[in-house]
C-alpha cells in the first residue's frame, strides 16, 4: 500500500510555504506552519488569508470550504512541537544553503525517525543537501510554481540517495492536493521549469541593469510580441524580490551581482513585489495588461 502523507508541516510560511500549506489543508490535509517568530506567522496568517480569498475566487468555493480549510491550519514558533507527528516536512526557507543546513541539522535531532523531509529550494540540487538531514533515503526537493492554484506543476525530483520508492509516494499526495506531478528524472538545478524561467528573467534583468531598456519597456515588447500574460518583470514582482535577490547574490558573475545591488535597493525601499502591493508596478491593479500598453 502507498504511502500517503496526512500530517504536513511547512517550515516558513513565506509566499511560497503559505501557499503550499493552505492547498494541502484545502484538500484536506492537518498542516502545521512553524515561523522564526510570531511576527512571521502575523505575516503568514495575512499571505493565507490573501491566497484563501484567490483560491475561493478561482474554484468558485464556498465560504464553508474556505473556513474547513483554515480549521486544518495550525501555527507554531515552537520547532519540536512543529516536527511532533508530522509525516511529511516541506522545507521552504530562503535560497541560502547555509540556512537551510542549519535548519536540517536541527530536524536531524528533533524529528521522528519515520518522518519523510523536502525542499521546495527553487535552484539546489537535493544531493548536495541531503546528508545535513540525517536520513538522505527520506529527502528530495519539491518545487511548486507561483500561484499554485493556477500554475500547479509539483516538481519531484530525488536525489543520488533518495530511497527508490519515495517519488512515488510525491505524485500520489500531488494528485490528492491538487497539482499535477511533474517526475524530474535526473537531477537538474532548477527542475525543468526554473530552468527554462530562470534564463528568461535573467536576460530580462540584463537589459535592465545594462540600461538597453526600463522594465515597462521590456515588458512590454514581451508581451505583445509574444501574447504572454507577463513579462520577465511582472513575474519577478510575483516571486517576490527577496527570493529574486538570494538567487542573483548566489551567482558570483558580475551581471548577477549588478543585478542583486539594484535588487537589494528595491527591498530597503520595501518593494518586494506583490506581497507588499509595490515593485516594478504598483499593486493590486498593476499596468502591465495589454490593453493598458497599447493605450
């Protein structure tokens, strides 16, 4: 008989984890999310309520739909209390190797030996974090596209370690929670869909930073040309800048670097995108359809 997962703990409600544990508590799941601090979970609980009133809107669910969900929705500072019977622990801290090991190492001494570890790191390789868990035959990273709801591939990819019968238990709780399984068959930073976005949002910040075009522009010329509903800058704005940030200060090329300074000035100025209703546009209502570049 299939594993299956019922007990889910995420580990960092950001935009991310928050949307991941709301989509498993709506299709039923008990989902713990654990924060560094209560002003984190103050800003998970307000992310949860942002997705519960998109996901309503999308699924044209009932207001009792929405509140089963959130009665399956637990929160909790406390890390031992976090792990304490949970299945299945989905890691999705920042894109900064250094934390995640530090929370691994932790997990390590305070999880069940039983219980079943991701990572929803959008660029690492599960190979290279595997053995700061404690258990490299129960790990694989797990990667959700943005909006999860709309866009919802659920990336599964094992790493060199990863006992041969754990993938299959991912596309099952896939299926049960709403997305559609995507088997990555060899391990490949970025998965399949951040490698062909990442390049794409790269060669956007490119013209950027070397002052070819603003990001209007290069929005813009994407968009009409191509019929995308975004272009390379609307979609950063989605991810959230912050993560924009972390994956260009990881690559040491001075492209990625210029790239990262300009970004960091946007965060010190409290654009992070949409969670903060600025970043390259302004929000909820950003000028970045068609109709409002062809006015």
């Amino acid at each position: 008989m299939m594993m299956t997962y019922q007990n889910i703990t995420l580990i960092g409600g950001g935009t991310l984890g928050s949307q991941i544990a709301y989509m498993a508590a709506y299709h039923g799941k008990e989902v713990t999310i654990w924060g560094r601090s209560e002003a984190s979970l103050d800003r998970a609980k307000k992310r949860v309520a942002r997705w519960q009133a998109a996901v309503q809107d999308y699924f044209h669910s009932s207001d009792a739909k929405a509140e089963e969900a959130k009665a399956h929705l637990t929160y909790t500072t406390n890390l031992k209390e976090a792990l304490q019977g949970a299945d299945l622990v989905i890691e999705a801290l920042p894109e900064n190797p250094q934390v995640k090991q530090d929370f691994y190492r932790q997990f390590a001494q305070l999880a069940d030996p039983k219980t079943v570890i991701a990572t929803n790191s959008s660029t690492m390789m599960p190979t290279k974090l595997a053995d700061a868990t404690g258990r490299p035959d129960k790990f694989l990273a797990y990667h959700f596209a943005n909006t999860i709801w709309q866009g919802n591939t659920a990336e599964i990819m094992p790493g060199q370690k990863t006992a041969k019968d754990l993938p299959a238990t991912f596309v099952e709780l896939s299926k049960e929670i709403g997305m559609v399984p995507i088997m990555v068959n060899k391990e490949q930073p970025g998965y399949v869909l951040n490698s062909l976005l990442v390049p794409f949002l790269d060669a956007g910040t490119d013209l950027w930073v070397r002052g070819v075009a603003d990001p209007q522009t290069i929005d813009k010329t994407w968009m009409i040309a191509t019929a995308s509903p975004q272009g390379p800058f609307g979609i950063m704005d989605t991810v959230g800048m912050k993560t924009v940030y972390e994956i260009n200060r990881a690559n040491p090329d001075e492209a990625h670097q210029a790239a990262a300074k300009k970004i960091k000035h946007m965060i010190d100025e409290g654009k992070l995108g949409v969670e903060t209703g600025q970043g390259f546009y302004s929000y909820p209502n950003p000028a970045y359809r068609q109709a409002d570049f062809l006015k």
